[in-house]
C-alpha cells in the first residue's frame, strides 16, 4: 500500500527483519527459563541455555571408580565404564584435581603399589594392580568430556512432588488455584447488575456514580491495605482465603463495572425497548437478554481478572499472609529467589510452573483479552 | 476445612448469594411493596422504578465504597497519626520523618525515572510493533509473541530477566545472556544489578517487555482505524513511509498514544513486585511502592508507611481528574 514501487521490496525486507529482532528479543528471555527448566543442574551452571541444543565439552565432577575385581593373568582388574551415556566422548583425563587433563585417552598411567589405570575415549576404563583392592580406596577421575544435548524432566517431578528441592511449589499451585478462582468468578454478578443499571435505567445521580467507577479505576490499592487489613480483622476474618477473596472482589470491580458498563450502552436499543413494551421487567430483560448478549464482555473480564489474581502478589501477602503452608506460587517464588538464588534448575522450574497457567490462558483466549482491552481504554 | 472445598463453598455462596439477593428483592419490591395493581397502580410502578436501580447497584457501591473509597480516607487518616501513640494524632510529623528519610528521596527520584523512561519505551516499541506487523504475513504470530509477556506475573517475569543478568565470575562459562553477549563482544563480566544506576534501567526492561504487547495492541486497532484517504492522498503527494507514519498516522492517533501512555504511568506507580523480586530496593533501586511495603509490613511503622501511600495518591490524581472529565465528556 505504501512506499514506491523501487524502494518496496528493501523496506520490505527491513521490515520483516526488524520484526524478526523485535519478536526474538521479547521472545528469548522466556525460551531462556523454559529450555533451562529442562536440564540439570550441573548443565546450567557449567554452560549457557542457548548451547543446550548442541553437544557440550566439559569437565565433568570427579568420579570414584568402583566396581567388582576380578584376576585376570596374574594382575587383579576392575573395569568398567565411567560414563552413563554411550554418546559421551573422553576428550582428556587425570587423576587429581590440579592436573584433570593430564593424560590422552587411551594412555596407561601408573598409580601408587604398582596399580596402573587407563581410560579409552568411550570411558572404559581398567584398573589393575598386583595385589587385591580388598580394602583400598580406589582413585577419582577427572574426565573432560563431550556430551550430547540432555534434557529431563527431574526438575518437574522435584518441585511439584518433591519434598526438599523447591519444597511446596505444588502446594502454592493448589493455594494460587484456590485464591483466583473465587476471586475471578463472584465479582461477575455484581458487576454485572451494577453495569446494567448504570448503562441502561433512569434514576439520578447515575453521571456522578460513573464518574465515580472511573475514578475509583485509578485508585492505587496499596491504600487499601492497612485499613482493609484491620477491617477484616475486627469483623473476625483476619487473615485468610475469605479475606483474599474480598479483597480481590472488591479491587477487580471497577474495571469490571466499567468494562460491562462500556459493553452494554452499545448493545442494540430496540431489543430491550420491545421488551419492555412488552411488559418485561428489568430483572427479566437483565437475566434473558442483556446477560447473554454480553458475554464476550463477561469472558473478556474474567480473563483480566484470573490473570490479575493468578499473578497478584501484594494482596496475597497481605490478606493471606506469609505462613508457608499459605504461600501462593508468585510468594513461593520471592522466597525462592532469596534461599535458592543461584540454583536455577529450582528456580527456573518453579517459575514455569508459576506461567504455564497464565500462557496457556491467554493463547486459548486472547481474542477475548484484546478485545477487552480495546473496550477498556479506546474511546 | 480444606481450602479447596472452602472455595467451592465460597463460590457457590457467593453466586447463590448474589443471585439470590437480586431475586427476592426484586420480588419484594414488585410484589409486597409497590404491587403495579390496586387503587394506586400508577404511583406505585413509579415509585419501584425509582427504587429498582439502587437494588441492582446496592452490593457494587457497597463493595466499592467499602474496599475503595473508605481506605482513601482511613488511609490519609492514618498518615495523620502514629501507631506507638495508641493512634494519636500528630498532625504532618509522619510526612515531615518521610521527607528527612533519603530513601525516600531515593524512591521519588527513580520513581521519576520510570515514569519517563517505562510509558516512552513501551509506546514507542508498541508503536512500532504495532506498525511493522501490520504490514507482514506473519504479523499475526509476531504480534502473540510480543504480547505473551502480559501474561506472565512481574515475579515470573523477573526470575526471567534475572537469568538475562546473571553473573559468574570471570573465568567461568557465562550463563545470563547479557553476561555471555557483553563477554563476546570482549568486556568482563559484571553483577549487572548492583551497578547503579544502571541497574534502574535492566529493572524498568522488565516492566517496559511486559507492557510493550499492550501498547502495540492498543495502538495497532488504532492504526487500523484510520481512514484510508488520508494514507493515500499521502502518497499521491509523494510521502515516503516515514513521513507518511510520523506526520499523517501519528498525529491520527494521538488521543490513543495518551490513553496508553496514562495507563502505563499507572502501572509504573503500583510497581513493587519487579523491585521486591530483583533488588527488593537495594544498590539504589528502591522505587515508591516498595519503600511504602517496607514501611508497612517490615518496619510496621504504618503511620509513614500511609504517608507514602498518600504520595502515590497524590501522584495518581491528576490521571484520575483527566479521566473522570474525559469519561463525562464522551457521555453528553
């Protein structure tokens, strides 16, 4: 449509390829964690995520050789293999932690008593000496060595059942659930309602109290908290999921209000002025007509408001508290990175358990979000 | 009880609830309080139509007034007084104890930062977004990708960035990217957060990466939305690209670039999660919203604790004016 048929296809290619950066850049960070949620330990902190996906040289921790002995011409043997995986290649070997690449593959080096090692580049290795091992603390290996791309599924299995590792991620899953669902489903109605007496019946005072709902939209809730706070204490709720729900339901309900409101000025006029000659009352022009015809307004709130409460941290802090048994996953993750920081097998797969939910959410419903989105903020 | 069934419980005495309270009110309005039938039918179909909208808004303003608008007040009360005292009132003491505090001056000072620097890269990488992938095939997917981030938690999404920054000593494999790209390019590695005040600015890229989706979906309806001709009698006139985005599109949409601009400013004051998570306020990041959490729930000092809260307040209101003139403007 634009530009001139010359400089087209340059701008054409620009365009594709700024756009190609732009999505990389926001993509990367989060590729990032979840490639890392997948590998372990070891892997993350001994190379970056983005070298995952190809062979990897390193050393590996030491190994002590153990294993059955048996004679064999006069010389007492162990052997075996020092690597798990076929696919690992011995690049370099030693036998103490100042010179771990001493030696090439397949080099016979003698150890004390006569004991002689070698280790072949598939890490076979055999270890003979004179006399019986019986007794004798058999040497460490220190192998450099290429591996293949590994990923597991061990970090999962350790933060949502585990009992050491990222202990209660599973059960902040369970506690997040707890807290978004409620949250998300009861200030529907009531908005609902409101947003349909301030959208569609004559009574005075509606003006102000629209331009209330738009007010109390900016509000910052940190003002909320100590009054709330000792509220709920005073009427006996004091800290917990009642508390939360409350909370949630009371800050949710402007945008909720306006966002419903918004929807329903625009819904056709003659539907609900036949209705009502035909004798309908608002109650029933609420419940059979407007109700169901507003539902992409309906489903474009819950979505904000199950990512909001899903995602929420202050109000979950302050109205649940900080018991550990109570700690929803966005909590449990402040605390993680404060105790685990540096191990990021944990905290990378905590936090994707934290996201899958929200994700998966907005890719199945994200026409809904953008356009509640739309209703919310384009006049 | 266990939590889950409790929820269960809720939800359903919730609905129930609320569903149960419209009816019977509206029942005992139109049937025992003002029957429409009877000597008096025209007086009393009146007066339920006047009484029935306050049914339907009855438990919204109540929610509303009791979760919202009191706290306003209880909060600038609290401000008024000190917790040690047994709550007596001491007048301006907290605000004046708030402004001696260089943390404070620390939080307002990068508080103006992200306000510029947060709302400006966001709008304008969404704006751009928002153009580019317009034009293209894939544009579409591009566009998903570039709004996931909105929905990822600001805890998530700084667990993510702080692997970005992550930092090994020299001499070890670099893991965070930003780390391993800055090794390449021949610099040492740095401990990227704790160098300020640059570290403001890795902590506003969370906020600016999550925000820039919305942006661009905002502005992208926009774009679309403006009318055809005026793109065209551009080119007729022989505009390049340029000059047809930034002098004929641009000022086009300009009411929507303010809309978008305000709503990321008021993101930008509630943030508190990313700072918590990163730095929680240290190596000079303390942000408003932060340092209000830490006097309310760490040094339980709740009388400058609401002061600080008062200024976010007080902050926010000018957005709130512009709002609520803005919406009562498009009503007549």
């Amino acid at each position: 449509m634009e530009g001139m048929a010359g400089q087209k296809s340059t701008l054409t290619w620009a365009v594709h390829i700024s756009v190609a950066l732009l999505v990389a850049l926001w993509l990367f960070p989060t590729v990032g964690l979840l490639v890392s949620s997948f590998r372990t330990a070891e892997q993350i902190s001994n190379s970056g995520w983005w070298s995952a996906f190809s062979a990897q040289k390193g050393q590996l921790p030491a190994i002590r050789i153990s294993g059955e002995e048996h004679e064999d011409g006069g010389l007492y043997v162990i052997d075996g293999n020092l690597f798990g995986s076929a696919e690992t290649t011995l690049s370099a070997w030693g036998t103490s932690s100042r010179e771990p690449e001493a030696y090439e593959p397949d080099t016979e080096v003698e150890l004390k008593d006569g004991w002689t090692i070698s280790v072949a580049k598939s890490g076979d290795f055999r270890l003979t000496a004179p006399q019986s091992f019986e007794g004798e603390r058999l040497p460490r290996v220190f192998a450099t060595a290429t591996t293949p791309p590994e990923f597991t599924l061990q970090n999962y299995k350790n933060v949502l059942f585990g009992t050491t590792a990222g202990a209660g991620v599973g059960q902040a899953f369970l506690n997040t659930l707890t807290v978004a669902i409620p949250a998300t489903v009861i200030p529907i109605l009531v908005a609902a309602f409101a947003a349909y007496a301030l959208a569609w019946m004559e009574f005075p005072g509606r003006a102000l109290l629209i331009a209330a709902v738009v007010a109390l939209l900016v509000v910052p809730l940190q003002l909320a908290l100590i009054p709330l706070l000792q509220l709920h204490n005073a009427i006996g709720i004091g800290k917990g999921y009642l508390g939360v729900w409350l909370a949630h339901t009371g800050f949710g309900l402007p945008l909720a209000i306006y966002l419903l409101r918004n929807y329903m000025v625009g819904l056709p006029k003659d539907i609900i002025e036949n209705a009502r000659v035909d004798g309908a009352s608002d109650f029933q022009i609420f419940t059979k007509i407007v109700l169901p015809l507003s539902f992409p307004a309906l489903a474009s709130f819950a979505i904000f408001q199950f990512l909001w409460t899903w995602n929420d941290l202050l109000v979950a802090l302050v109205f649940l508290g900080t018991d550990d048994d109570r700690l929803v996953l966005t909590a449990r993750l402040v605390n993680l990175m404060g105790s685990r920081g540096g191990q990021w097998e944990i905290l990378a797969t905590s936090a994707f358990v934290s996201i899958v939910v929200p994700l998966i959410v907005f890719f199945a419903m994200q026409k809904y979000l953008v356009r509640g989105l739309l209703a919310g903020s384009v006049k | 009880m266990h939590p889950a069934l409790q929820a269960v419980l809720t939800i359903v005495i919730g609905l129930g609830g609320c569903i149960g309270y419209f009816w019977f009110s509206n029942q005992l309005l139109d049937k025992v309080l003002f029957p429409p039938r009877g000597p008096n039918i025209g007086r009393n179909i009146r007066r339920a139509e006047m009484i029935r909208p306050w049914l339907f808004l009855f438990p919204a303003i109540f929610a509303l007034g009791l979760y919202l608008a009191y706290p306003v007040v209880a909060t600038f009360w609290l401000s008024l007084t000190d917790r040690n005292q047994g709550g007596a009132f001491v007048g301006l003491a907290n605000y004046q104890q708030m402004l001696r505090e260089a943390k404070f001056w620390e939080a307002i000072r990068n508080n103006m930062l992200w306000l510029i620097v947060v709302p400006a890269a966001s709008t304008g990488f969404g704006l751009l977004a928002a153009q580019l992938t317009d034009r293209i095939r894939w544009g579409n997917l591009a566009k998903s990708l570039i709004f996931m981030p909105m929905a990822i938690s600001f805890v998530g999404a700084s667990v993510i960035w702080k692997l970005v920054y992550d930092f090994r000593p020299i001499g070890q494999e670099q893991i965070g990217i930003l780390n391993a790209f800055w090794v390449w390019l021949g610099g040492a590695p740095q401990t990227w957060l704790t160098i300020t005040p640059w570290n403001n600015f890795l902590l506003m890229m969370v906020l600016i990466w999550i925000q820039t989706g919305f942006a661009m979906v905002i502005l992208g309806a926009a774009l679309r939305g403006i009318p055809e001709e005026t793109v065209e009698a551009a080119i007729v006139d022989g505009a390049n690209p340029f000059q047809i985005f930034f002098k004929i599109k641009v000022p086009q949409i300009r009411s929507t670039i303010v809309v978008v601009w305000t709503t990321i400013t008021l993101v930008v004051l509630k943030v508190f999660d990313i700072v918590l998570a990163m730095t929680n306020g240290q190596w000079q990041t303390q942000v408003l919203a932060n340092y209000m959490y830490d006097k309310l729930f760490r040094a339980f000092d709740w009388g400058v604790g609401s002061a600080a809260a008062m200024v976010i307040m007080l902050l926010v209101s000018p957005i709130l004016v512009w709002n609520v003139i803005n919406a009562r403007r498009e009503m007549r």
